[in-house]
C-alpha cells in the first residue's frame, strides 16, 4: 500500500462509528432575544397603559408638558419589541368637538382648535383591547381643571379616531382611580370619575361617575340607571373593571364608619341579574378575568393582600387569605397561581391575556403596574416616579426568566 494510501485508510478508519448509533447533532445556538422597547418619560405615575393586540402589544403614555404634552402610543411585537415609531394620539392633549366614532378613524395627531394652542399632558391612562379594537381613556390636565377624554382604534392601534371629551373629573393625590376600562366584543367600555356634584338621593356632595361605550361616545345600552354617586369616597374611586364570562365587574371604593369598603358590582345583562359584593375594611387592589371562571378580585385589608375569586354571578367561591402567587412553566408557558388558606387557583397561559397583575408576585408586578400575556411572553410595564419601564419574562429552561434588556 503507497503512503497515500495507506494515510487515506487511517483517516476513513478514526472517523468510522464501526456500528455505533452516530451522535446526536448539536443543538442550534438560540437568536438572541428581540430587543425591548426603550423606557419613556411620563406625566405622571399613572398615566400608562399596558394592552394586548393581535400582532403583539400596545403602549399608552401621557407624555410631560417638556416634550409636548398629550398622549402617545407604541406597537409592540409579542417579545416587546418596538414595530415602528410612536405615535400622537393627542399631540397637545385637546379633544376634538365631533362624536367619537363619528367619522373614520385617521393617522396622526388629532383634536383641533384653540385648545392645541395649550400645552396639556395626560395625568392617568388605561386602554383595553379585544378583536382588532382598542379603546383609550386618559385624563387630561390644563393646568386648571381636570377632563376625561377618550377614542378608539378599528386596527388594533394603528389609527385612531378623533377624541371625545367625556366630561371634568376630580384632581387626586394618588396616581389611579378616575378610569378602568374593558370590553367584550361588541363595545369597549370606559368607567370615568366626574366632578363632585349635589347628591340626587341625599343631602349634601358626592363622589360621582358614569360609564361610556367610547366607540359610540355614549352610554352602553345596559345602564339602567344615571350617573352612580358615592357620599364618602376613598382612592382609588373607580377600582378595576374586567369582562369575564359574559359579566361585566367593576370596583368602587368608599368610605363606611371611617373606614374603607371596596364593592365590585356584577352585571349579567342577558339575565337582566345585578349583585354587589362587599368587602367591608379593604382598600382595591387589582382584577383578573379568568374567562368562565369569572374574576379573581385582590384587595388591600388593614395592610395585608387578600385575593377572592368570584363566579360569574358574583358569588364568593374560593377566597386566598395571606395572599401568595407564583409563576411556573410548563411546556414552556407560564402557569400563574395564587393560593393562601385553600386550593391553589391556576391560570395557564395559552391565547393573549390583559390585567395579569393580579396574579402576579410583587416582585414581578409591583404596584400600580399593567402586566399582559401576549401568547409568547409576559410583558410588565411600570412606573417609577415618572418613568416607564418595561420589562419581559419568558419561559427558559422549565424557569420564568428576564429576557433581553433593558
């Protein structure tokens, strides 16, 4: 054999399995992460929103009085990454005169009129998403008196219609508690704090508030009474709104012998069926919808959490005292549960889902923050002082972890 040869046969010999299964091919190198979008500055604590729509998510700010003032969004994509540039939904934070929905929805800055001339900053937003619809609500500051204004998307936020105002509301000195918003699929629906006024059913003032269907700019069709009074109010007022199971549930907070009393009121309106649920000594915390299995309600009593869940007719079926939630994965989803005294309450995470913040630990959610599923991570976005920050989780490794930056 020549020395080629020879060296030729060596190598095909070193590198022949000789009957042994051949070894598994390594595993790809994950693609780093999509970046997230960038912090914002914001007006104020509680002006932001945080909701899913069908390509991702989208962000809501009022931006402050030194870089224009008025609202703003931000399309993200499911790992909350910025799809395009954001947008002025207000650029100086006036409502037009015409009807929300009254005529099509357009890019760009709307409102019109002298008030543009004034530089005016939202002070507290919510937002809510379902179909390709996405209802807006904030809270406009002049400097003088509050408003309520509020539009909607058909595009899942990629044009707005031109805004309405919904009426004057109460300055606070907390960051929330003047607008809850949620929807079903025929109309999305604002619940809004307006400006005191003499009682109706008593003497002297009351806290008061309504709720509008912003595509229409007018009341839902199930409001079977006027505008809702409250004698002694606490804050927040207006405490949570979710649509679950074909209910409707809203929280208010008011007063009772010096101390504080949240109310969800459950409202089934295919069986013309009302109830108010009481928890006498608890300040509100936050809501999540778990579909047919109705809402999950977090309250604050004497300083402690406390979670209840009610059914779709308000009635109290699992109560989680010592509050405590945890996250897990599995098949690299989340599954968030809470628990506290009796059995676990579970959500899986499947298809896109809004307000999770009530079933998160603090440490991922903390106070006053707006957390979503969006079918591939779990977006958290929060304040601190006047910043925004956005922060995502994803499932790696069996473990729910902080991926990409910042």
């Amino acid at each position: 054999m020549s020395p080629r040869a020879a060296w030729l046969a060596g190598a095909l010999l070193a590198g022949c399995t000789c009957g042994e299964e051949p070894a598994p091919a390594a595993a790809p190198t994950p693609a780093a992460p999509a970046p997230i979008a960038a912090g914002r500055a914001l007006a104020a604590p509680g002006a932001f929103a945080l909701t899913p729509v069908a390509d991702g998510a989208l962000l809501a700010w009022g931006a402050p009085r030194a870089v224009g003032g008025g609202v703003r969004t931000l399309r993200l994509g499911p790992l909350g990454q910025a799809l395009d540039r954001e947008r002025a939904v207000t650029e100086r934070g006036a409502a037009g005169g015409g009807a929300a929905g009254g005529g099509a929805a357009g890019g760009g800055a709307a409102g019109g009129g002298a008030a543009e001339e004034h530089l005016r900053q939202a002070v507290e937003v919510d937002a809510f998403a379902v179909g390709g619809r996405v209802g807006l609500a904030w809270v406009i500051d002049d400097g003088h008196h509050l408003s309520v204004q509020s539009t909607f998307s058909p595009d899942g936020g990629a044009r707005f219609a031109e805004p309405t105002s919904l009426g004057r509301t109460e300055r606070l000195s907390g960051p929330r508690g003047r607008l809850a918003m949620s929807g079903d699929p025929e109309q999305l629906r604002v619940y809004h704090r307006l400006e005191r006024a003499p009682c109706v059913a008593a003497a002297g003032d009351c806290a008061r508030f309504d709720q509008t269907d912003v595509t229409r700019g007018e009341p839902p069709p199930d409001r079977r009474v006027g505008v809702l009074e409250i004698g002694r109010p606490c804050e927040p007022l207006v405490a949570g709104s979710v649509h679950a199971g074909g209910t409707w549930y809203y929280g208010v907070c008011s007063l009772e012998d010096a101390a504080p009393r949240t109310t969800v009121y459950v409202i089934r309106s295919e069986v013309s069926y009302a109830a108010a649920v009481p928890f006498d000594g608890c300040e509100p915390d936050a809501m999540t919808g778990l579909g047919a299995d109705g809402v999950v309600v977090r309250v604050r009593c004497g300083g402690e959490a406390r979670a209840v869940r009610l059914d779709v007719m308000g009635r109290e079926v699992e109560r989680f005292d010592g509050f405590e939630a945890e996250v897990a994965c599995e098949d690299g989803r989340p599954t968030l549960e809470v628990r506290g005294g009796g059995r676990p309450r579970t959500l899986r995470l499947n298809e896109a889902h809004d307000h999770l913040e009530a079933m998160l630990p603090p440490e991922l959610a903390p106070s006053g923050a707006r957390a979503v599923w969006t079918g591939e991570a779990l977006l958290v976005a929060w304040a601190e002082g006047r910043e925004l920050f956005l922060r995502r989780h994803q499932c790696v490794d069996g473990r729910l972890r902080r991926t990409g930056a910042p």
